[in-house]
C-alpha cells in the first residue's frame, strides 16, 4: 500500500469507521461513501495535499476504490 493509499484510508476510516476498508473494497458500492462523505474526503485530500479538486472531477468514478481516489491526487499533485 502506498503512502497515499495509507492517508486515502486513514481519511475514510475517519469519515466511516463502522466499516472495515482494503484495496479491493468498492467505496461507493460497498456503502462505505456517500455524497456526503465523498464532499467531506475531497475537503480532507485538498486541505492535507494542497491541491484543488475541480467540480468536474467530483464524480463518482473518481471515488469508486482507494486506487482511483489515488489516482485522482497523483494527477492533481503532478
């Protein structure tokens, strides 16, 4: 698991620590985000990373596993 997977997790498990997350899991389909908790991650990932998330990368796709969420930060961190 890499540095940024670790943070990712850390700011769900923050968000839902009723569930147990790993790699695999499907955020979204598995219940662990909701819209709710999606804006309340993208607030955590830009406030600790220093970035800005622009609303047209705020769709679910993006949020889907720990993997396309980091993704979606290694983009943005260039």
């Amino acid at each position: 698991m890499t540095e940024i997977v670790k943070k990712i997790k850390g700011f769900i498990e923050e968000i839902n620590p009723y569930m147990d997350i790993d790699i695999d899991t499907q955020l979204i389909d598995e219940g662990v985000l909701d819209s709710l908790g999606i804006m309340v991650l993208i607030n955590e990932i830009e406030g600790y990373y220093g970035i800005e998330i622009l609303a047209t990368d705020m769709k679910s796709e993006n949020f889907k596993s720990l993997v396309t969420i980091e993704s979606l930060v290694k983009r943005y961190k260039g």
